[in-house]
C-alpha cells in the first residue's frame, strides 16, 4: 500500500526523438482512443451537421447502458435516448452547463444529466464534443431545496417583472460600440454608434476618423482615458457632421479573456441609466465567462508500474486551488497528494486503492482532507482501475469537494431535527392535560444540542407592571419532570435588567444567583439563563449548565425555534390559565343565568342561517353549505366565485322568483332584476318554489364589501300566521267566557280595561271615561283593598308566581259584585323594576253564594263528624280494654292446661295408648302455640297503647345491634349495611320493628347460598328498606301482608303466627310513617319504610288514628 507514496521515476532521454514521449521504458504509450475511452466521464463525440454519433467511451455505455456496437452510427434520436420532449429542450439549450436534462437509459430507466458541449473543426467536418456527468445526487438535493424556492417564487416573479421592463428599456435606448484589435489602426463601430454620432459609412474606420467629433476641449480627457483602458467612464460632447453638440458618454476598456485575441473596446451612450446597465450586464458576462472556464472537481491519470512505482501523468489545474498545493510541490508527485489525506482516512484510502486495483473494481469513495491552510474539506474520490499489458495499472478519476454539500445535508438533518422536537412538543401540548411533559421534552430536545451537565426551566410569577418597570425581583416556579413546581426567587439587579432586555446571562458557579437557581446536586459548571420572552414581557427562563458556556451562546441561534416555542407555549399556558379562571369564576354565577344561557345556547344551537361574503365586486368569496341548501344551488357553481347578478340570474332561469318576480318582497325585486347597479337592501323577504320563506340581509363592511344572510324563516312566518289565528280565537273566548281584562302601567296608574270589565261594574267605558289606579281603588270595597295590594307586592317582589284575589266592587246600581282579579308582571326594566301588569276579571258572584251554601253544611257536618268520632274513641277504648282483659285472663288458665297435659304425657305415657299420646301432645302443641298467640296479642296491644318518645335515633347502630342479637353474620347470612341517616322517633319501637323486618328476611331467605340481608336508605325515596334475596311473594297478595295473623306461605318449617309484620306496620304508622314492600316470587323481597328525620319532635299523645291520618 505504501508503494503509493514512492517518487515517481521522472528520468529523461538525452534528446528529444521521434517517437520519444517521456513515457518510461516498457510501458506502452496509450492511443487517444484509449485515453477517450478511459475518461471517468461519459463523452461522445458526434457529427453536428446530422447527429450521427461516431465514438463513445466506456462511460457512456455504462451510463446509458447501450453497448458500443449499438450506438455507432445512429442518432440519439434513433436509439430513444431523449425522454419526452427533453430533445427539445437540449436543442434550445445545449449551451447552458448547469441545466439537467432527463435522459432514457436502457430497460426503460431514467438518467439525470448535465452536459458539457465543444464544437471541434476538422478539415471534413464540425464535431460535437459532449460529455456527460449524472447529477442524481444533485437532483436529490434540488428536490430537497426546490420547497425554498417555491417560497421564492412570487418574490422572483416580481423581480422577473422589472427585468423585463429593464429589458423593454434596453431596446429602446440608443446605444453604440465599437472594438480595436491590439495592434491594428483600424476600429470597428456598431450601428448604434454611427446613429448617435451622426457618421455615416461602413466600418472599419481608422482612429482619426473615429475620434473627428470629439470636441476639443474633451479630448484630452477621453485621451487619458482611452490611454488608461480601465473601464473608466468619461463624459465628452460630440459634434456630429450636422454640427449638433450631443454629450456621450463612454466606457472604454481591454478585453483580456483567456482563448481570445486581445483586444480593447468602447461603450458609448446618451443616457446615463443605460450606460450602468451596460457595465452590470457586462460585468455578469464576465463572471459567466469566467464560471464557464471552470470545471468543479479535479480529473486525474495515475500510473503505477509492477514495481510499485507511481507516477501521476495528468492532474488538472483546479487542483492547485483544491489541494493549496504551494509552488514548490509538484503535481505529478503522489507523496504531495497523499500528504493532503486526513491522518484517520489515509489507511483506509490506500487499502481502498489495493483492494479495487486487485480486483478491477470502481471506486467510489469519501475521504477527508487536511490542508495547509488548517481547513479540513470533503472529497469524493472516484477512480476506475486499468490493468496494462506490461502489469501496471492505469487509474482514471475524478475528484470533487462535497464539503459544502455534506455540511447542507448535515445542516438540513439537524434543522429537521429541530423542527421535529417542536412538532413534537406542539403535539404534547394539544394532547397532554399538564404541561410539565411538554416542557421537559423541550429540554431533552436542547439537551441533545447542547448536552448540559444539568438545566431547567422555570415560569415566571412576577410580572411587570402598567408602566413597563423592570420589577426589582422575580418570582417563579421550576417546572420538574416529577409534575410538583418548586419555587424560587431571583433578586440581583445585573441578571434582571439583562434577562428583561432578552439578552442570555452567564453565571459562574460562585455567583449567588447560581445557588438560588440550582436543583438537585452542584455539578460546579457555569449556568447559562436564556430568557423567554413573549409581547416583550419576561414569562420564562432556560437555564443550562455546560462547562464551556461559550459552546451553549454560540447554539442559541440554532435553539431559537425551541426558545420561542418554549415561550410562545408558556405564554399559551398562561392565558389558558386565566382563561380558565375566569371560566371557573363565571360558572358560579346563579343559577337562573346558567339557565337562561344554556337555554340561550339551545336557541342558538338550533338556528340555520346562509351565510356569505360579498367582495367590492360583488363576487362572492365565501359561503358556508346552509347556503347551498336554502338556494338550493350546487356547490360547484357557487365555489366559481359568481357574482350576485350571476346567482340572482341562474335562479331567475329556473324559476324561484316566479315569471313576474312576484314570489319576491317588492323592496328587493329591483336589486335582485339588477345586475350590480342598484344597492342591495338591507332586508327583505322572498318566497321559494316550494313555499318556505326566506330572509335575505345585506350588512355593509367598511373596508367594503358586504355580508350576505340567508335565514329559512319559515317557521316564523307560520307562526305570526297562528298567532293571528289564536288572537282571534283568544278574542273569540274572551267574548265567549265573558271575562274582563286590565293592563296597569305601574309608573304612571294609567289603567287600561275592556268592555266587560266595566260592564261586571254596570258602567259602559264610556260613563268610566279615563280610567286609572285610582278607579279601580274607588270601586273596591275598603276591606278586600288592603289584602288585593297586599297581594300585589307580594307577587311584584317574586315571592309569587301570579297575583289573585276574590275583592267586592261596587256595582253602580249599588250592590256588592264579587270579582276573581288574576294577573302577572309581564315587563320589567332592565334592573328588575316592574313596569306594566295585566290580568283579567272574572265575576264569581254565584259561585261565593254557592260556596256560603256549602260552608254552611260543612258546619253542620263537622258537629256530626266530632260526636261520632268521639263515640268511637270511646268504644276503641272499650275495645282495647276487653281484648287485653281476656288476653291476659287467659293465659293463667291456658298456662294449667299446657302443664297438667305436658305432666301426664311425661308421667302417664307408658299407660296411655298411641292414640292418647298422641292427644296429650296435640293439647301441649295447641296450647303453646295458643299462649304465643295471646303473648304477641299483648305486643300488639302494648304497641298500640304506647306513649311515643321523640328522639334521634342512630339507624347504623341499631342494625349493628340487631345483627348482633340475631347472629346473622355468625349463622353464614351475607349481611350488607349501608350508611343511613338518623330518625326521629321512640327507640325501643322502631328496634322492634327493625327487628322483626331483619327476622323475617333472613326466614325467608335461609335456604339461599348464601341469605343475604341488605339494609339502607334511598335518598330518592325517602325511604330506609330491607331487601332479601328469599322466595319473594306474588304482590297480588300484599294487601294480606300487614293483617293480624296472616301468612302468605303455608310453609311449616318457616316459624312464626304472621303477626310480625302487622306489628311494625303498627309501629311505622305510629311514627307518622308509613310501610309497604315490593317483591317477585323467587326473587326476593324488599320492604320499604318511611320515618320522621330531621330535627327532634315530641311524638308523645300520638293516637293511632292521629298517626295514621
């Protein structure tokens, strides 16, 4: 690999010979159709009088992918190498070098090209030297930048335009030349400057001729100028044959372009605009000629003989300035070459050429540079390996620097970068409720830029105040990934006079401003605060600890898109904040304000109107899609941009104004016949073929223009139509129902009534003349006044929905008529004040004498009722007396029976027969279960007979009790205990009840796997209720559930005589409450009761009638 770098041999003959080419011995010297065909570039060499290709390079057959036998003596045309109509457009600009052309390779593929055109004249004919170079990458790269230029464009279009007027003025100014070849007397002039000099004749002309109408006193110095040849311009005034004075100006110059003949030459014109012009287009000229000689990257040959010799036999002159190669380094030494490659690349470079060389392989390489100057650049380093005859290798290449392309490309993958991390954050921001997620992403981001051994960002609390002074401390919050803020405060002046002016500040680690700013461990690294600004305030800082803070400046401009992010996002979570606040502060506002605006937003919700923009043209420019369906037109139409004449037109054409215009209001037929002439209305209606109405309204804009609305009032229209009808039918009634009516401005008295109102008086409205207030309190009997305004306020204040009362008003016959007057405030003033009531009068004379009839009866029913009612408490009382006589006397009897049989059963039953054993026990049986009867009697009684005890009862602790007592839990019954509220009541009596409840669910419920026993209160029902999931009952059956001794079930095994539930039902309704119980066979049963709560009440001297009634 080393034999790269040895020195070439570089001996000579003694004397150039024939045939001697300064190629060592041994080495055959390649043919130029070898050197062509070895060109790493694609080249052709075609006839160009016709296009027939004579020679091509390997290059170009592995370009295009024809093999050479195809192509010689054809056209490109004839081999399809042109895409489309890319031959066109070669044609027209097969002298441009940096255009691409799109060229058809074999198979149907595609090849991106720029060509490079020479024309060579031989003694036959004139040849057309191409060579083509494929630019994919360079395409690519296009692509990449043709998103910026398209954002150029209209600024380019603009300056296009101005060209074109520039070029307009070019053509018709007057402008002359001429030329003189170095060494010749003889100049030649333009056409132009024989017009404006006034010489007539062909040119050439001699230099005494030329310079005759300079006037004397400005020779001299058009002289010195023409001496100097610098592109000076000069003023001089020229005499022409006519003896006209004209002033010229002129520029004069030497024309030193490599290939061409020196040569100097003038400019000269009458127009000072035109002659600037001319030196910027000529000065473009020149860079164009200049780029033109230019080739961007370096062509090399390299040979390297068996021995490993190296010698670089052609290297282009570009490399001098790629490689800064000095003047004592010789181009044709490979050592200096290698001398450039990168300390890290060179290994790999030297493998690469072994390795390609070895096996005939292309390469196609990066590698690094390092050069005098202490730059470091890119190359790409293509080379195509030869092998001679003699086995020595031949390497053709090509190098190009690809810094400037790598360094955009890296550029563009770090700015997409950046723009990604804001998408990114802007997306966390839509879709996250917090922010704190948000921002600790943003500093991952400028982490990954800037890799700071700690940072943070912080939200500022303090805020300027109304006269834009720098507050003397700032307050904020750091935002942690953890989501909790922790707070800190910033006091030195220095910081927050920089900070506030948007400048970066860096703090060293024995600031004092640095300790307050740290989190977590000191990592001992000088702190960078970036502020935030937004509107000029300062809501945010960045802070960034780096060890080198310059590094963390110096990216700043870099990390403004994440900056301002950062900013423009807290400046959004502010307002959103605020916004937030004061929605939460509007939300507590009453009640019936949030009602009236949800009832509002339903109104609101419900509306469709067409809405559309009117330009100063009339064209429409917007419209929404209510619009297309109350025209009826199709969306295609309207997005054409129509005016209204074009709209008004085509739905004249169909028919929706009918054939004379009548279905449209007579205030907008005019403007809808005109085409643009007649100012539009600003409201007016128009009726559809179909039969709705619509409500056409134009509103003027300022800035001109106007906003068109479409609303289907449709609805409105019938119901004005209805409410015409139901007025009329509302007269109807009232002159049916004889009813009079009133309207009392309550500002003024004034007091408006119909005819029947003063006819219920015996007045006509005539006789009552002005009627007010003061009428109205005339008639009305001084005792029913008071109470009638008493009435009023009471309904004006709102503590009422309507005012009514029965009043006395004087007929005028005399006697008292007895009046129902109702009404309601029905306007107020904006602060509530009412302004205007109505109502009506009904005379209710015969129903007042029918409800005195009544009243007298009622009178003499209640005396009846009292007697009777006190005859029955008597016999209750009787009643209960006896029951619980015989109840108890007959337990003592009932008691020597049950003993007496049990004793003989036990004693006497070996000498008793079955049948007697079987007697005794059905005595003993009867006889128990008869005492148990009597017993529960006696429960029923003392219930019934008890004195009630209001007071708080705890629910909760009296079914933990009761639970407890029974051993439900420990018996395996799922017991389920909700939190229920206290009652009022007597607690012993409502435990009983309770109890008996818990008893009967878990009796019925016992055979389930598991019972359960569910206990709680629904706030709906007001209600507590204990729920089983037992064998349930058919509630066509439950109005036998609360009697004395009924049983729905007839089953043996479940214990119990059925007075359980008429005993609870006793108590409940002793309370005031009241018991009832729903259920499905198989299924359960839940009964439900109700009891006093709320604050304690005695209940003491309750009757049973007076608890249940």
């Amino acid at each position: 690999m080393s034999s790269w770098l040895h020195q070439p041999s570089i001996e000579k003959p003694e004397s150039p010979m024939a045939g001697d080419t300064g190629v060592p011995e041994g080495i055959q010297q390649p043919s130029y159709e070898e050197v062509f065909d070895l060109v790493p570039v694609a080249c052709s060499v075609s006839r160009l009088s016709d296009g027939l290709i004579l020679a091509v390079n390997g290059e170009w057959c592995s370009l295009a992918g024809i093999p050479r036998a195809s192509v010689l003596g054809s056209t490109f045309t004839q081999l399809g190498f042109w895409c489309d109509d890319e031959q066109q457009i070669y044609l027209a600009h097969r002298d441009d070098t940096k255009r691409i052309f799109a060229l058809r390779a074999a198979a149907g593929g595609q090849k991106l090209v720029r060509v490079r055109n020479r024309v060579l004249r031989t003694q036959n004919a004139e040849l057309l030297v191409s060579s083509l170079t494929e630019v994919s990458e360079e395409a690519a790269v296009r692509t990449d930048l043709q998103r910026t230029l398209d954002e150029l464009s209209h600024a380019n279009l603009a300056l296009r335009a101005r060209l074109e007027l520039h070029d307009e003025i070019e053509q018709l100014a007057q402008v002359g030349a001429w030329t003189n070849e170095a060494g010749k007397d003889e100049l030649t002039w333009s056409k132009g400057l024989h017009a404006i000099t006034g010489l007539q004749g062909c040119s050439p002309l001699d230099k005494a001729t030329a310079r005759s109408g300079i006037h004397p006193e400005d020779l001299p110095t058009w002289l010195k100028a023409r001496e100097a040849m610098d592109g000076r311009s000069v003023d001089f005034r020229w005499i022409t044959p006519q003896g006209q004075t004209r002033w010229l100006r002129g520029r004069m110059g030497r024309s030193r372009v490599p290939g061409n003949r020196e040569a100097d030459f003038g400019v000269v014109q009458d127009i000072s605009p035109e002659i600037e012009a001319r030196q910027a287009l000529q000065s473009q000229l020149d860079l164009i000629n200049e780029i033109a000689q230019r080739v961007p990257g370096v062509m090399y040959q390299v040979h390297r003989s068996p021995d490993g010799q190296t010698e670089v036999t052609f290297l282009s002159d570009q490399a001098e300035q790629m490689l800064e190669l000095g003047p004592h380094e010789h181009k044709t030494d490979p050592r200096a070459l290698f001398a450039r490659a990168h300390p890290e690349d060179l290994p790999r470079l030297l493998n690469d050429l072994d390795r390609c060389a070895s096996l005939g392989l292309n390469l196609r390489e990066h590698y690094r540079i390092c050069l005098p100057s202490g730059a470091e650049r890119w190359l790409r380093f293509e080379a195509s390996p030869r092998k001679q005859a003699n086995g020595s290798v031949l390497w053709h290449g090509y190098v190009a620097d690809v810094t400037d392309e790598r360094n955009a490309r890296s550029a563009m993958e770090r700015q997409q970068q950046l723009l990604q991390a804001v998408s990114t954050a802007l997306s966390l921001y839509i879709t996250s409720d917090g922010k704190t997620e948000v921002f600790v992403h943003l500093l991952e981001s400028i982490g990954e830029v800037v890799g700071p051994s700690a940072s943070f960002l912080a939200e500022m609390a303090t805020r300027a105040n109304e006269v834009q002074q720098l507050p003397t401390k700032l307050e904020g919050v750091f935002l942690s990934a953890a989501g909790q803020p922790q707070a800190f405060s910033l006091d030195d002046t220095a910081t927050l006079d920089m900070l506030a002016d948007g400048r970066a500040v860096v703090l060293e680690a024995r600031h004092p401003s640095h300790a307050a700013l740290h989190q977590g461990s000191r990592t001992g690294d000088p702190m960078v605060l970036v502020p935030l600004l937004a509107q000029s305030e300062l809501i945010g800082l960045i802070g960034l600890e780096h060890s080198e803070p310059d590094t963390v400046i110096n990216e700043l401009g870099f990390l403004e898109p994440l900056t301002r992010a950062a900013a423009q996002m807290l400046l959004a979570w502010r307002a959103h904040s605020e916004r937030a606040s004061t929605l939460k502060r509007l939300a507590d506002t009453t009640d019936q304000l949030s009602t009236q605006r949800r009832a509002l937003q339903v109104v609101l919700d419900s509306m469709s109107q067409g809405l559309a923009k009117l330009e100063s043209d009339e064209r429409i420019s917007f419209y929404n899609r209510q619009i297309l369906e109350l025209l009826d037109v199709p969306d295609a139409f309207m997005a054409s941009g129509p005016t209204h004449a074009q709209v008004a037109a085509h739905l004249a054409q169909r028919g929706d104004f009918g054939e004379s215009y009548e279905l449209v209001d007579p205030v907008g037929r005019a403007y809808v016949k005109s085409t643009g002439d007649v100012e539009a209305p600003e409201i007016y209606l128009r009726r559809t073929r179909q039969g709705r109405y619509l409500e056409v309204g134009t509103r003027a804009l300022p800035e001109g223009g106007a906003i068109r609305t479409i609303t289907d009032v449709t609805p409105y229209m019938l119901t004005q139509q209805e409410l015409a009808t139901e007025r009329q039918r509302l007269a109807w009634i009232l002159e049916a129902t004889r009813t009079g009516t009133w309207e009392n401005n309550l500002e003024t008295s004034e007091l408006k009534v119909n005819c029947r109102w003063a006819e219920m008086v015996g007045y006509s409205l005539e006789e009552l003349g002005e009627v007010s207030h003061a009428t109205w309190k005339r008639l009305v009997h001084p005792d029913d006044l008071v109470r009638a305004d008493a009435a009023r306020d009471h309904h004006i204040a709102g503590r009422a929905p309507f005012y009514e009362c029965d009043i006395r008003m004087r007929h005028k016959d005399g006697h008292w008529v007895w009046i129902n007057t109702r009404g309601r405030v029905h306007r107020r003033a904006s602060d509530g004040k009412p302004l205007y009531m109505s109502g009506t009068h009904i005379d209710i004379s015969e129903r007042v004498k029918a409800q005195e009839a009544v009243n007298a009866l009622n009178e003499n029913l209640e005396h009846l009722v009292a007697d009777r009612t006190r005859n029955l408490e008597r016999t209750l009382r009787d009643m209960e007396a006896i029951a619980y006589s015989i109840a108890h006397d007959l337990r003592t009897p009932l008691r020597s029976v049950n003993g007496f049989a049990a004793v003989l059963l036990e004693s006497e039953a070996e000498h008793l027969g079955e049948a007697g054993t079987k007697s005794l026990a059905r005595i003993v049986g009867s006889s128990a279960r008869m005492g148990q009867m009597l017993t529960e009697m006696l429960d029923v009684l003392a219930v019934v007979r008890a004195e009630i005890r209001g007071e708080s009862v705890d629910m909760n602790a009296l079914a933990k009790d009761i639970d407890h007592q029974l051993g439900l839990r420990a018996g395996g019954v799922d017991v389920t205990l909700d939190p229920m509220p206290n009652a009022i009541g007597d607690q012993k009596l409502i435990k009983q009840a309770l109890r008996n409840l818990m008893d009967n669910a878990w009796k019925y419920a016992r055979d389930r796997q598991p019972p359960r026993v569910h206990l709680g209160y629904e706030a709906t029902r007001d209600a507590y209720f204990v729920r089983d999931n037992g064998i349930g009952f058919d509630m066509t059956q439950s109005p036998k559930l609360f009697g004395l001794f009924q049983r729905l079930h007839g089953d043996p095994t479940v214990p119990g005589l059925g007075i359980g539930l008429a005993i609870t039902s006793r108590i409940i309704e002793r309370h005031g409450g009241r018991i009832w119980a729903e259920a499905t066979p198989g299924d359960g049963a839940t009964f439900w009761f109700s009891l006093p709560m709320g604050r304690s009440q005695s209940l003491i001297g309750l009757s049973d009638a007076q608890a249940s009634g």
